[in-house]
C-alpha cells in the first residue's frame, strides 16, 4: 500500500522504563521528583506525551509502589508545562521460570504476578489522560523471563481501564498482538478507534527491520491512532520512519540511553533531536491539546491542596 506521511506528528516520551539502565547513565532518573523533572523536561523540549514507569529512589528498581505513582502525577499535574500524562500498567506481569530442566518453582527473584485489579490500582488512583496495555505474552530477552499477559487478563484489565475513562495504550510487541487487540475492540472491551504504539526491536518480539514493521503497520485498523519506537541506535531513524508511515514517534530514556556515539543523553536532549528529525521532513509537532483533541481525552486537574 501507498505511504501517507503523517504531517501534524506528537512526540510520546518513555521517561524512566523499567529496565536495568539505571546504573548505566546518571540521567536515568529514579525518585519520583527526577521522574517527574525529567517528564516536565522533556515536555518543554516538545513532548506531548509523557509515558512514566517509577522506581526504588535508592536501588532504581522497578516499583509498584502508589505512593510513588501518586508523587509523579502530582508533581507533573502541578508543573506549569501542559503534558498527557501516560502511567504504565505493564508490572505485575512478570514471570522468570527456574532452569531448564527444572522450571518449577518460579524463581522468586524477578517473578511479580499479581491479579488484574492489582495491576490497575495505581491506574484507579492517579487516573491518568493513558495507560498502556500490552496486548500479548512474549518471551523477554532473559533467557527464562517471560511477559505475561494473557487473554483473560488483558480483558479484565482492559474493561477497568475503559470504565475508569482512561485511555488504553495498546503496546504491541508482534502482530498477534494487533490480532487480538482488534478483538478487545470488537468485543466492547476497548472502545474503539484505539490508540496503539508498535514495539519494535525489543526481544523477542517484532524485529525492527522494515518489512516487519510494515507489516505492523499495515495491521493497524485505518482509523486508529498508532506511535513506534525502536531501542537504541535505531530510535531515531525509527522516528523519520514513524512519520513516513503515517504514524507519531516514542523517544526516551527507557528505549535508549545515548545521543550519539559516546554521549549520554537527558530525555529532554531526545525529544529536541525528534523535533528536529520531524519538522526537518516538513511536520508539525502538535501539542498536548491538540493530542487530546484528537483521541478525546479529558484532562484531569491537579490535586486538591
């Protein structure tokens, strides 16, 4: 099929991510005062959205923890930058097996599964404009890790976040994913047109090579919107491909730490050099209202004092 270049593009930025860079760069903030520093940062470099995970403040762990979700939302709500606020709704989900002659018991250092509602409660609390859901269970680049997220969960998770009024993220690691998201759609679960942000590179799920991603693409419903990052040193072309595509771009700290070669980057330093990438193809950056406008979100206002 033709491409349509996508020429009004918002910029999504994935602040902290729940990864093991924290050791890895000084900028990979880890309390929720840096999360949200670096989530205003990168609003005013051109962000319109900003996708936000939390941390232990001391180890840099991924956390769950509401107090923290709730610090971050209140932080960024009370910022005098406009941002759509994004909380992951992806912990909770993680399965690490034991050998692979053994697999059993599950290996108590990394395993956190919990119920659906669980896995929402910090959603329920901060109710942010987003949250994400990721459509599918994947084998996650540790050997015996495994991303789980099945069927039953994701529907009862998905109707909560749709009666809550929150606007599901479809995170779609692989076409089944987009598969199966359709069919939340279909289903009422989701409410329809959706919104969804194609992973790409990430193992094992879609490599990030360009007939797998048009093919992605292609599996996306033409009247829903779509964003698409890639991790690492194919983040940024990533972004000139998105636009092309007809689709908005991710960028930040949780898919790629670097600038250039040996330079560490601030995530407001990679919202600036998508800007330049999209305005350079002849786009418009659209902001936070123009982003809400379009997939009809309603913003929330700050807490009370």
């Amino acid at each position: 099929m033709p491409l349509t270049m996508n020429r009004e593009v918002f910029i999504t930025c994935a602040v902290t991510g729940s990864g093991s860079t924290q050791d890895r760069s000084p900028h990979v903030p880890r309390s929720p005062a840096e999360i949200a520093a670096s989530a205003i940062d990168a609003a005013k470099a051109g962000a319109a959205v900003v996708h936000c995970h939390v941390r232990d403040p001391d180890t840099g762990a991924p956390s769950r923890d509401l107090a923290y979700y709730r610090e971050v939302t209140d932080r960024i709500r009370d910022a005098e930058v406009d941002v759509v606020l994004n909380l992951t709704a992806g912990m909770g989900g993680d399965m690490v097996f034991g050998s692979a002659s053994a697999p059993l018991p599950l290996n108590v250092d990394g395993t956190d599964m919990v119920g659906a509602s669980e896995r929402v409660a910090h959603i329920a609390e901060c109710l942010p404009e987003i949250c994400t859901l990721d459509c599918g269970t994947m084998n996650f680049a540790e050997a015996d890790y495994v991303m789980t997220n099945t069927p039953g969960t994701l529907r009862a998770m998905g109707g909560m976040m749709t009666k809550l009024g929150v606007k599901p993220e479809i995170e779609a690691f692989d076409t089944g994913h987009l598969w199966f998201a359709k069919e939340l759609v279909k289903e009422g679960v989701l409410d329809g047109p959706a919104l969804v942000q194609l992973c790409m590179g990430v193992p094992w799920g879609a490599p990030d090579d360009m007939n797998t991603f048009m093919a992605m693409v292609n599996n996306v419903p033409h009247d829903w919107t779509w964003s698409a990052f890639s991790l690492g040193r194919h983040q940024m072309p990533f972004v000139a491909a998105s636009v092309l595509a007809g689709g908005n771009v991710r960028v930040g700290l949780e898919d790629n730490l670097m600038l250039g070669k040996g330079v560490l980057a601030t995530n407001a330093q990679l919202v600036e050099r998508a800007v330049t990438i999209i305005e350079s193809m002849g786009a418009l950056v659209i902001g936070p209202e123009a982003v809400r406008l379009r997939l009809g979100l309603t913003k929330r206002a700050p807490a009370a004092a």
